[in-house]
C-alpha cells in the first residue's frame, strides 16, 4: 500500500474529495459505487465489489468456495485443521 501523504478537509456535510490521482490510478469514475469501512487502524475504502471474506473480513485474495467468498489466509487455516 501506498502512502501518499495527502491531507483533505471534510466539508460540512462529511464529504471528502479522493485526489485525481488516486482516482486514475484505482480506476474509480464519477459514478463508481464505493464501500468502506471504520478499522482499528481507519477508513477502509474500495469500489464496491459485494466480495469480503466470510469468515474474518479481508477484502483480498478471495476464493468462492461452497457459498461463501472466503480468503487466502482462512482458506489455508482450514486445509491445515
Ligand atoms: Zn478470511
């Protein structure tokens, strides 16, 4: 991950402006569908893809198995139980 180190001010109704830049980069246009979420350590944020780990959260390296999206590191704990 990144860190940019760019600063930017909500504005009075709790909107924040993403930097063009992080926009290009991330491909997220005017209309895209975001969805984030508050961690321990902030503000998650991604294009919404409806995708998240069933069992812990994570938003990455998931596989669809048996109904359920579930990720690389859950996977791997349940094939060594
Ligand atoms: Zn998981």
């Amino acid at each position: 991950m990144d860190r940019v180190g760019m600063v930017r001010d909500l504005d009075s109704l709790g909107r924040i402006v993403i930097p063009v830049d992080i926009r290009k980069r991330l491909g997220i246009g005017k209309h895209t569908t975001m969805e984030f979420w508050a961690t321990e350590s902030g503000l998650i944020m991604r294009k919404y893809t409806g995708k998240i780990c069933a069992l812990c959260g994570k938003l990455e390296y998931l596989t669809y198995f048996k109904n359920a999206w579930i990720c690389n590191l859950c996977m791997n704990e349940l094939k060594n139980k």
